[in-house]
C-alpha cells in the first residue's frame, strides 16, 4: 500500500489565506443530554499566565504554579474547599520530590489533608485525561466535585547522573568494609559524569517531536510559507485576544521575590519577513520547522472546577459549559505522531451524533503550523479516510473562521501538563462570548496518541 510519506498530497487544498474574522452564531440545536446519565459541568477555569521557560517562573518548582493555579480557582469559585471531593493534575515531566504533584499542591492551597488527590501523566493530553477521569468519577455517581488541572515546568527539569555512576553511588552506599569501598572506587570513570538529560525524543522510534513534525509536513506537502502564515495568524489573533481581555482565564500571580505576573509572556506577532530568516530547527538545511512556527518551552498551570450538575445549581454556581463525549485514540508513532485530532474528531463527532457543521467553536492543540495543517490535509483527504482510517468519506476540513480565534499554543505557550485544561476553557468562553452551542477540543500527544471532546455550551 503506498504509505503516507510517499502518497503526493500536492493536490489537496492547501488553505493558505489565514483570515483573522469572527463568527457568532445563534442557532440553537439539541441537546446532548443522555439518559439516566448524570450532567458533568464546568463551573469555572483558571490558569497561571504561561510563561517562556527560563524566566519569571525559573526558580519556582512544579507545585509552586500548581498551587497557584488551585488558588486561583478558589479565589474565582469561592468553592468551599471541604466539598471538593477529589483532586486530578496532569503532568509530564515530574520533579522526583513531588511525584504525586497533585497531593502536594492542594495540601500547599490549603485544602483538607482528607481530600484524595492524584497526577496522571499522558504527554501533551495529560490535563485531558485529568478532566476526563474527573468526568468518569462524577458520571459513575463516585464524586459530586472534582477540581482537574495541570502543570508544568520547564524552567527545572530534573538531570540525572548517567546511569554507571547511579550504580557505583548505590553499590557504595551498601559496601560494608573499606576494601569493597576502594574496590568500587577504583572501578569510577570521569566518563561517568556525564549528565543524563530528559529524553526529547519518543523512545519507541528515538525521534524527536519536531524531526517528526517536519517529516509530516512535508508528507502532505505543507510549505514553509504556510506554517509561517499559520504561525503568524495564531501569535496575531492571540494578541487581539490579549488586548480585548478575553483571556479571562488568565489569573494574576505574584511571584515570591518578584513582580506579580499577569499575562502570557509568549504572544509576539512578527512578519512574515522576519519569520523568513530563521533556520531549520530539525532537519537541515532543508526542513521547514522552525523556531517561529513551533510552541516553544512553557511553564504554567491550569485547573477546573467540575461538578454534577444538580451539585452545581444547589449550590447556586452557573455553569459555563457541560462536558460531553470524548475518545482517546492512538496510531503509528513513527509517521503518525501528531494526527490524533484527525483520527479522534470523527470519532467523538459520531459518538455525540453531530457533524462537523454543527461545531460553533475549534480548540485545537498548536504543537507546530505543520502539524496543524497536516492535520487539516489529512481530514480534508478521502484518499486518507480510506487507507488509513477504514472510513469511506473523509471528515472535512474545520472551518477557519471557526478555529482558535484566540490563539492557540504556538502563541499563549504550551505547558505539556497543563494545555488540556486551557483549551477546554478557551472553548467554554468562547462560546459564551460568540453565541455558539458546540465546541469540539481536540489535541495529539507523543507516543501518537490524541484526544477530543465535546463541550456545550450551558444555557443562558
């Protein structure tokens, strides 16, 4: 079968135009309410402003911003603390210290030592999977009130020794005599000190993300010129976003022994000029991934409040959005590492019974332009439906107009733990702000894996 790196996608449409409008829409439709099944709402979602890694945040660690986070939502709800139930963080890398970094930054927000909380770690879907396993435990009649976040940072990430030198520091922590401690010593190199660094390649295929993403963009002919206009559309809309304070899930933090933070540090609209100038970040001399169209390293956290809903109206809150069908998908990590948006949104659409016409608002996950737009090539494709996806149309392509309005992570930034939460709340938002009844979240994740899901709006 011809495979997707040699198939020509040349002829597909290439969507090169990156309008910046608006779309209100008014229509009402049904609702996706399901029998004796319990409603899942969000009441409301905050998040630390996302910060370029190695600054303001450089000398926190993980539970710091998480705490910040929990705080901030606390501040927002006005949610007694003894109520909530269970507390869910995702995360990716973890500080070894706070493993459980969940437990640590409640306990740190002042919530009651009886509160059970866990961390959950599925790369760039980990806040996901912390909502959704909230949404799981609140359904099956578990839980009435779960808070679900996320963290992460990347200011400190932990260095190991290499491996020969872990090994002669534990061999020597249970020598007996002085002989066998000499004996050891005398096996040490200076090879052995040599740093063991976080691995930033997928271990099933030893590929990095971005030599990945440059591969898939140029599998479905996605040009340079593209992925910077793309890039360039999200850093532009993000800045409006910014600047007309729609960011509201944003929250102040004051920084111990700095200024007090209050917005993403991130949004920086160049030119498509300027853009040009930068080299290839992967494959060179002849990628097209660069610095300007790839998220960049991010430190920040999010969290939710979720709740049944009868638990929510009985404690008077009004809820933003009710939180519906979702599907996890996994594919191919060497040639289909970032396509799970493709092979999840069919899937969700046809759980939830809609259609790609009846979704108001897209929050898709930026990790690169080219991943985007691949993505984009390939739900636009019935060549791809049928010999990848066993489906006999393709899903369709998510009208622009419709698509991170606000911007998305290759601008705000994208804490890997933490960007499930903000894209969930980005869709609630935007829905009540542009009239719209459905939004559809979707993200990929290393290991090629992906997540989507639906969000519905909550009657005015």
């Amino acid at each position: 079968m011809t495979t997707i790196l040699t198939y020509p996608f040349k002829n597909l449409p290439t969507a090169s135009k990156w309008a910046l409008r608006f779309s209100v829409q008014t229509k009402t439709k049904k609702t996706l309410a399901k029998p004796n099944i319990r409603n899942v709402v969000v009441v409301d979602g905050v998040r630390t402003p996302f910060l370029l890694s190695g600054t303001s945040y450089k000398d926190l660690m993980p539970h710091d911003l998480a705490r910040a986070a929990l705080t901030g939502l606390l501040h927002r709800t006005s949610v007694p603390k003894e109520v909530v139930d269970y507390i869910i963080f995702g995360t990716v890398i973890q500080e070894v210290k706070t493993s459980n970094v969940a437990r640590e930054a409640a306990l740190g927000a002042g919530f009651s030592d009886k509160t059970p909380a866990h961390t959950v770690t599925m790369a760039c879907i980990s806040a996901n999977q912390a909502m959704t396993t909230g949404v799981g435990l609140i359904a099956s009649g578990q839980c009435d009130v779960i808070v679900a976040g996320g963290v992460e940072l990347m200011s400190d990430v932990p260095i190991r020794h290499s491996r020969k030198m872990r090994k002669l520091m534990l061999d020597l922590n249970k020598a007996k005599s002085m002989g066998q401690r000499l004996s050891l010593i005398s096996k040490f190199r200076f090879n052995f000190l040599a740093p063991e660094l976080p691995a930033v390649s997928e271990f099933s295929t030893s590929e990095t993300m971005g030599h990945s993403a440059d591969r898939l963009a140029a599998a479905f002919a996605v040009s340079r010129l593209e992925q910077d206009e793309y890039a360039l559309r999200s850093h532009s809309l993000a800045k409006k976003a910014q600047d007309e304070g729609l960011l509201s899930d944003v929250v102040p933090f004051k920084v111990p022994g700095k200024d007090t933070v209050t917005k993403d540090n991130g949004i920086r609209p160049s030119s498509l000029e300027q853009m040009a100038k930068l080299k290839p970040a992967f494959i060179k001399p002849y990628g097209t991934v660069t610095a300007a169209n790839s998220s960049f390293l991010t430190d920040g956290a999010s969290a939710m409040l979720i709740m049944a809903e009868e638990k929510a109206l009985a404690m008077g809150y009004k809820p933003k959005a009710y939180l519906r069908d979702f599907m996890y998908v996994s594919q191919d990590p060497k040639d289909q590492l970032l396509l799970g948006p493709t092979y999840a949104t069919p899937k969700v659409l046809e759980k939830a019974g809609l259609t790609m016409n009846d979704i108001d608002a897209f929050e898709f996950h930026e990790a690169f332009s080219g991943q985007i737009l691949a993505n984009f090539k390939a739900m636009d494709s019935d060549w791809f439906a049928e010999n990848y996806m066993g489906r006999k149309t393709k899903v369709g392509l998510p009208p622009l107009e419709k698509f991170n309005n606000w911007g998305g992570s290759l601008s705000l930034g994208h804490p890997f733990g933490a960007t499930g939460c903000r894209l969930v709340m980005a869709a609630a938002n935007r829905l009540q702000k542009e009239g719209g009844q459905y939004g559809l979240v979707a993200a990929c994740a290393a290991g090629g894996q992906g997540h989507a899901m639906i969000v519905e709006a909550y009657p005015k």
